[in-house]
C-alpha cells in the first residue's frame, strides 16, 4: 500500500514509504517510512497515500499544522499559520518557523531582534532596551522589570525618577520631585523649563514656583522668604507688600 510523501512536487525520502530513505527502497506494507527508515508503523491498518503515520494517527504532511512537511515539524507562531504544500504559510508567505522567522499576525518576524516581537509573538521590550537573541536587553544587562526604561543603559524608573520623570532625559527642576511620571513643585505642577520651584519655607508659606506676577501669598521672583514671599501683589518680580 503507497505512502508518499510529497513536498513541493519532489518525494521526501524521510517519509515515503516507496522511497525510503533513497530511491527505490520500499517499507513492508506494514511499515511505515519514518526519518529515512522503514519501522513497524504505530497506526493500524496502515496509513494510505497521501497520508503519513505520525503518533499513532494518520496525517497528512501537506496540509497537518502539527507535522507540516515532517513528522513533528509543528509551525511556529500563535497564529496558527496554515500548512499548504507541506510549507508553513504566514499570510501569503512561508516562514522557516525558526527564532529568525516566525509568524506573527500574517507576517514574518525575526524574534532574536525585534523589539516589538522579542522571543515571542507581541513581546514588547521596554523603552530604550534592545532585543538580542530573543532576549530584551538594557546596556549589557537583561532587561528592565515592566514599566522601566532603560536610559542611558541603565534601568530606570520613570514615574518617580526627578531626573529621568515620564522619559529618559527628563529632568525635573531643583526642588522638584517626580509623581507619576510628572515633575511636581509640592503639590502643584512643575515650574517649566527655566523655572524656579520654591521650597516650603515655614507655615504659611508652602513650596510653589517663582513668578514674576501674582495676585496674593505666592513666590516673587525668586526664592527669599525674607524678600520674595508676597503677600499681596507681585509685579515684574517685586513684591509691592510684605
């Protein structure tokens, strides 16, 4: 009984049972052609063309997602590519399903360095890290817990790094401090690029940014409480009543 294996219009010699392992050399009819090598098959009666025993279960090598051109061969990716000609299609493409070259969502991706797909299909690397052999890296180092960056090769965290607050880079002014990812001067926002962020100076007069004009009880200025907490009236950086 003929167990061909066929891939691409060419005999697979590792699976066709009239061509086992060279031309020619045909298995028992109760044998099976597994590798190269004619072995007593697992499924009973024996798997006909086109079909190949594969686990105790006939499979068809050209269209099977589990044994897709090979016995065992499973396609790679969580799309399930489909299996046509014995080729594992991703789209209208074929993956080798390798780490290089794996389905993700109908395309190929190369999982030892894309950032986006590190190792595995949707596996984000964090901001500033790389991707190297299926593994996010910061600097030298692996990659950085979630919700990290990585800046300057080092992990870091953003939310409440005054130096690095919300991205890499991103530095709070003095006085300042990071709160979620935002540059705070006390309980307010943070004074801006250039400004100056007042420290809490006694009762009554709490942190708050310098400004050049204000109403009432605010910074004027500058940072002096004996000179610059107002208040009154703030105008140009005067303080008109102490």
């Amino acid at each position: 009984m003929e167990n061909r294996a066929v891939r691409g219009g060419a005999i697979d010699t590792r699976y066709d049972s009239d061509n086992c392992g060279g031309c020619g050399n045909e298995c028992d009819p109760a044998q099976a052609c597994v590798n190269g090598t004619c072995q007593t098959s697992e499924c009973s009666p024996v798997c006909e063309d086109p079909t190949t025993c594969c686990g105790g279960r006939c499979v068809n090598l050209l269209t099977d997602t589990s044994n897709c051109g090979g016995v065992r061969h499973a396609l790679h990716g969580p799309d399930r590519p489909a299996c046509s000609g014995g080729d594992c299609m991703c789209g209208t493409v074929s993956c080798e399903g390798t780490l290089e070259d794996t389905c993700c969502t109908d395309v190929c991706r190369d999982l030892s360095s894309d950032i986006l797909n590190c190792g595995s299909c949707g596996k984000t690397c964090n901001t500033g890290e790389s991707c190297m052999d299926g593994q996010c890296m910061c600097g030298s180092g692996t990659g950085c817990p979630a919700g990290n960056h990585c800046c300057g090769g080092l992990c870091t965290t953003v939310a409440t790094d005054a130096l690095n607050c919300g991205r890499c880079g991103n530095r709070c002014n003095t006085n300042e401090t990071c709160s979620g990812g935002a540059c705070l001067c006390g309980a307010d926002p943070g004074c801006g690029t250039g400004g100056q962020c007042c420290p809490r100076a006694g009762i009554g007069m709490p942190a708050g940014c310098a400004k050049m004009n204000c109403a009432s009880f605010c910074w004027c200025g500058g940072c002096d409480p004996a000179i610059n907490w107002c208040t009154l009236m703030c105008v140009l950086g005067t303080c008109g009543s102490g």
